[in-house]
C-alpha cells in the first residue's frame, strides 16, 4: 500500500508541475509576444522530461523513507517536492535562456532563477527543523542542482556569457559527480547515499551566482567595470570548483572501497 501510494503521489506532484510548465510558457509567451508556432519543440520537449523525472523517482520509490528511522513515506514531502520543482523548471528557465537575444525576458528570467535557486536553500532547511530528512532527498536534491545548472551552462555559453573553460570545468564537475553517484548507488544498492560537504555546496551556490550574474550581459547596457569584475568573479568560483572536484573524486574512492568492503562482507 504505501509503495503504491508514494507512486501515485510521485507522478500526481509531476503532473502538477508539468502542468505549471507549460502554463508558464504559455503566459510569458503571451507577455513577451513570442510566438508560439515557433517554440513547438518547448511541449514535447517538456513532456518528455518530466516522464524520465517521473519513472525515475517511481523506480527509486523504496528510497522515500525517512532517513532517520526508515519510516516509508506514503507521499512526496514538502522538501521534496521542492527539489522536484527545481529539476522541472530546467526546461523553461532554457527556454527563456534562449530567446534572451531576441525579448525582454532577463527580469523575468533573473527573478525566476532565483526563485529555483532559493528553493535550494529552503528544502534543506525545512527537511532539517521539521524532522522529514529523506533517504530520496538527498538524491533529489543533488540532481535538482545538476540539472538546472546542466541546461543553464549549455545555455550561458550558447550565448557566450560564460568562457569556454569555465563550461568544460563546470561540465566536467557535474559530469564526473553524475557518473560517481550512478556507480556507488549500482554497487551499492542505494544503501549509501549522495554526501554534501562544504567545499560541494559552496561550488554549486558560487556557480549559481556566477549565472545569475552572468544574465545580466543581456541587458542594454552595462557598465564598463562589468567585464573584468565578471572574470574575477568567473576564476574565484571555478577556483571553488576545482576544489570541491578534488574533494569528489576522493569520496568517490573512498566510498566505492566501502561499497566494495561491504560486498565481501555480505559474502562471506
């Protein structure tokens, strides 16, 4: 019964949001005169993103108990659920992203991002003080952040907002960080989950940022002192990055020795 229910819960929570979406794209397409024939790819790209979003979490339904006791949950919390709107805003925030060049769409689009980025520091907290720290959470909170910080580093050097050595770095944190947590959690089984420390969160909060600030090149105009206090701006965060990469690929070993101690164990 409460596998079933945290299914349903899961793709009722999905369907809202995929619903939320597209009403989004409709409004601002309305308010910034976009036609829509033109962006027919935004719906079924949509879709099928929140399909994978919605299959992948059901298949990951024995994770959503508390982390605590193992109580299963019967339905997505609220912590949850804020993670789960930030991996579904992806496809609009690259959306509005892209047509940046051509509508008045940075006010929009800065207030959006930071409204997906603000979720990040409220589903912790909220998880924290009311005692529904999750087993999925820590997954989901992790993917909610690479998605939304993967289609946005795609987007930002589209329109070469960002150097090109700050996407590769960017894109090979969050790629090698995907890659870790897909091998741990097949060696594993799930049984050991996504570790957040200091020097990750700080990489992923300097990263967002820098993108948001990044977005203020679309404006207008802009001052001079702009660009060279962006590029300082650019080496300190990837300077973070590049330490919190370091520290992921030792964790990554140190934990894949663990998963690999816990197997022998199992056996014997």
């Amino acid at each position: 019964m409460g596998k079933g229910s945290i299914v349903r819960s899961v793709w009722l929570i999905t369907m809202i949001l995929l619903g939320a979406q597209i009403g989004l794209f409709i409004i601002m397409s309305l308010v910034l005169g976009v036609p829509m024939n033109t962006n027919l790819w935004f719906a079924p790209v949509a879709v099928a993103f929140h399909l994978i979003m919605g299959g992948a979490l059901s298949v990951l339904r024995d994770l959503f108990r508390l982390a605590d006791t193992g109580t299963p949950l019967t339905r997505v919390n609220v912590p949850n659920v804020l993670s789960m709107i930030r991996i579904s805003s992806a496809p609009i925030i690259l959306w509005m992203i892209l047509i940046a060049d051509e509508y008045v769409v940075v006010p929009y689009l800065v207030s959006l991002t930071a409204l997906v980025f603000l979720t990040d520091l409220l589903d912790g907290q909220i998880s924290r003080r009311t005692g529904q720290v999750t087993t999925i959470g820590k997954y989901l909170d992790s993917s909610s952040d690479y998605a939304i910080l993967f289609v946005t580093t795609i987007a930002l050097r589209t329109h070469l907002l960002i150097h090109l050595w700050v996407f590769v770095l960017v894109l090979v944190r969050l790629g090698f960080q995907v890659v870790a947590q897909v091998t741990i959690f097949a060696v594993q089984r799930g049984t050991i989950a996504p570790q957040s420390s200091r020097p990750g969160k700080a990489s992923v909060f300097g990263v967002m940022v820098l993108y948001a600030v990044a977005l203020l090149q679309l404006l207008q105009s802009i001052p001079a002192w702009f660009a060279p206090a962006f590029l300082v701006l650019e080496i300190v965060v990837c300077a973070v990055v590049v330490i919190s990469l370091g520290e992921k690929v030792y964790l990554f070993v140190v934990d894949l020795s663990r998963a690999g101690r816990n197997r022998s164990a199992q056996t014997d």
